[in-house]
C-alpha cells in the first residue's frame, strides 16, 4: 500500500476482510487528593473543596457510506504512522481533512456515545459514567477512533495526571493466517505494536491546537505504558505558582478542561494482529495546586495502580528503618495474586513468590539497602518439574530484579534466586532523601513487556504488580 490513501479507497479495502480482532475498551474514572489549611487570626484552620466531574464523548469510523455525509472523501486522507504531525483544526492524529468544517462534520457523523456533565457543582461523578466508553471486537485496518474527556474542577485548581489502569492483552491463540505471517512472533501481541494513539489537551473542539497541547504520540503499547503508573503529568493552562503552589508542574485552573486520546490501525498491517486483544481504562487523578508540590500521592498511585493479578495491594504500612546502616528487603517474597489457571501455578487466587517485603521501607540517608534473593525449601515450594521432583524447586528458579523508576539504580537483567556462582543479591546506597520507587521488570514493570519466562499465555500490564519504595529522610 502507498504511504497514504484516499478513503475512496476504502470498499476495496474493506474487502480484505477482518484482520485483526480487539477489545479496547476505555472506561473513565477520577479520584482526587485534597490538603490544604489556611491560618487566620482567630488560629481556625478552615479546609477547601477539591472535586472533579467528568463527561465523555466517543468517536469511531470503520469508513461507512454514512459517515461521509456531507464530506468529500477525496479530501480526507489518512497519514503513514510516520508522517509528522501538524497541528491545526484540519487534522487528528492518523487523519487530515481538506477543511476545519470537514473535520467537524466527520467528527458529528462518527459519535456513537456521550456521557456526563462536566460542570460544578451539579456535574457527574465519574462513578456515575456509563462504561465502557470503547468497545470494539472488529478491528479493521484504516479503523480510527477518538474520545474526548471532558472534566471540571470545582473550587480549587488541580494537578492533573492522565493514567491507564487494569490494561490486559492476550494473543488468544493463533488463526492459520496468523501462524503464517511472518511478522507473527509467538508470545507477542502485535495488535500493541500495530495501533497507533496519541492524547492531548483539547480546548473543547475535539483537534490538537498546538504543539504546547500534545501530549504524546507512539505505539498503543507505547502510550499505555507512558500512562501506566503515576500516568502522565499533563500541563494546565496555569503554573504552579499561579494556582498557589510549589510544583513543577502546571495546575489546571477551577473550571472546565478536555483531553483527547485518539487511535487508529494503520492499513500496513495484516494477518499477525489477528485474534489479538487489548483491553484497558483511563482514568484521571487530580490533587489541589495550594500549597501542594504534586506529589502527595505518588506512593500508593505507583505501589497499587495498574496492577490486575495483585490480589494483596499495599496497606499504607512504611517499615521505620531509619538509624539503621544496612537495611534487608526479601526479593522474590511470597504473596496474594490472581495468576491465570495455567500448570503448575492452578486456580487463582495463589501464594506465589511475586513480593517485595517490606513492601515500602523508611531509612536514613547513608543507608545501604540490599534485595536479598528469598530462596525455598521443598516443604515451601513445588518442583519446577513434576516429573523430576528432586529436580529444582519453581518457586527459586523465578527471575527477578529491580529497577528504579527513576533510573537511579538497578541489578541488571532478571535472575533467578537459586543461589549461583554471582549471587543475584543487589545492594545500593542512599545518600539523597527523597522517594524512590522501583519495580521487577518482568512482574511490575510500568510498560507493557512479554510476559515470564514459560508463561506464553498472553502479556499483561504490570502484571502481579511487583514493586516497592524507599522512603529516605535525613
């Protein structure tokens, strides 16, 4: 196929027939942090609002006559994933019109689903939203689909992060097409790499106004992991400073605000991404700008989101090291998850070797923390092999590491904890306070990743969500 396409071409292709098989769904949600106290003269400490509502409005085209409405398809084209974008009130990620009145027209024949009042007082509680706001199971190549999140914060301006929760993807077997192509790679969901998405904050009229709005732009895979985690940090239409607080990041002002968050399967694919599946929600989380830095609540958002097989989230509880020189937290630690029912792991829920622990350790700057690889006897874990029970035990031949979020720190590829020649025990040394988040690449990682060695069955985001943080105070 050419770099671009005209959608008169659109029936032929069509004709190819399904090539790919999704469920996208992108459901909404909210939560916000609030603290603030203002001193007045009679010493009475009196707190403010902060709330959110939220709206939604969804646009999808499979390029049906009745789409084209009062639009002439010559003058629509849809980009290579290559192609640099320009913003304007011509184009959408994935798609140029001739006019801005074409781009509207499209955009009111392609609504299949609004929800929500975005306004204070009286707006919707996120809650309350209909869902999911994006179902497809049919996906075609040239298929294009854009939501525009509306939201209002009530009283206060907000720090505003864009974030994507229990976000699962599976390869569902393999069609004979499929098998056969050869960009088909066994364990590897394709559809992640194949669909292309971008957000942005919108000023209401559903297109991307500047370079200074634009967010992001990459693979699906790419874009979900940017959100996973803490998500993305989106920057208001205020600073920090002006809505009252210390941070780095811009703060939305009280009022009413919109994000898009577009995708599209470019026509240069075909039988690899059939039977795939990808399924995953956005949601946003806002804390108040007043004396605030915007980072209240990065722990528990990093430690507890995106994590759909973690059956025993984090319980607030930090472990008080401080005074102490060294300090040990178990790597490869027992705990609750949900893990499919695949041999030798059985029905969910399990015990399983899946924990930090302590999960969240407070210390001391000049403190050395060591991840000490856990390692089982035969009473605590079941044979990797169960014909060779003498052989080596599962729950000691699992590989871990850790990786600082930041980067700051890291033990290097994943290894077992059966003791070797090279001990997989990591040590590091704090000498900043701060927070420090980290992970196990192949069980926590913010991103989508392959999933564990011997576990071919499907990838998952952050899977039994393996992380941990260290909390350093002078």
């Amino acid at each position: 196929m050419p770099q671009e396409f005209t959608l008169s071409r659109r029936k032929a292709l069509a004709a190819l027939g399904t090539v790919g098989v999704a469920s996208a769904g992108a459901g909404v949600g909210t939560s916000a942090f609030f603290s603030d106290q203002e001193s007045f003269t009679n010493n009475s400490l009196v707190a403010g609002t902060l709330d959110m509502k939220a709206a939604y409005s969804v646009h999808y085209s499979d390029w049906s006559a009745d789409e084209l409405t009062d639009i002439d398809e010559d003058a629509v084209t849809m980009t290579d994933p290559g192609t640099e974008f320009d913003p304007g009130p011509r184009a959408l990620p994935g798609i140029e019109f001739a006019t801005e009145s074409d781009l509207q027209q499209f955009l009111a024949n392609t609504l299949v689903n609004a929800d929500g009042d975005a306004s204070c007082p009286d707006g919707t509680d996120a809650d309350d939203l209909q869902r999911p706001v994006v179902e497809l199971d049919d996906v075609k190549p040239g298929d294009h689909g854009e939501v525009t999140f509306d939201f209002a914060l009530c009283d206060n301006p907000g720090y505003v992060w864009l974030q994507v929760a229990d976000a699962t993807a599976s390869e569902n077997g393999y069609t004979e097409p499929e098998a056969d192509d050869p960009d088909e790679e066994e364990g590897v969901v394709e559809l992640l790499d194949a669909v292309r998405a971008a957000y942005w904050i919108d000023d209401g009229d559903n297109y991307v106004d500047g370079d200074e709005t634009f967010g992001s732009r990459g693979s699906l895979r790419e874009i979900l992991g940017e959100l996973s985690g803490l998500g993305a940090a989106l920057d208001g239409d205020i600073s920090a400073e002006e809505g009252g607080g210390t941070g780095e990041q811009g703060c939305f002002s009280a009022g009413e605000h919109s994000v898009g968050f577009v995708w599209w399967l470019p026509v240069d694919h075909a039988n690899e991404i059939q039977s795939d599946s990808v399924r995953f929600s956005l949601t946003f989380y806002t804390e108040q700008c007043r004396h605030n830095d915007g980072t209240g609540d990065r722990l528990s958002a990093f430690v507890n989101d995106d994590a759909p097989l973690n059956d025993q989230p984090w319980d607030g509880v930090v472990a008080d090291r401080t005074g102490q020189t060294d300090v040990v937290v178990a790597n490869n630690a027992l705990t609750q998850v949900n893990f499919p029912n695949v041999p030798p792991f059985g029905p969910p829920p399990q015990t399983l070797p899946f924990g930090f622990t302590p999960r969240v350790v407070r210390v001391s700057t000049g403190t050395t923390v060591r991840w000490e690889w856990k390692t089982y006897d035969d009473t605590e874990s079941p044979p990797a092999d169960p014909e060779d029970p003498d052989g080596p035990l599962l729950f000691n031949i699992i590989p871990h590491n850790v990786v600082a979020l930041d980067g700051s720190f890291g033990s290097g590829p994943p290894e077992p904890a059966e003791p070797t020649e090279t001990a997989p025990d990591f040590s590091h040394t704090f000498t900043d306070p701060g927070l420090y988040l980290y992970f196990c690449e192949p069980h926590g990682g913010p991103h989508f990743h392959h999933s564990s060695p011997g576990v071919p069955f499907q990838e998952v985001i952050n899977e039994t969500g393996m992380r941990g943080a260290v909390i350093v105070e002078d």
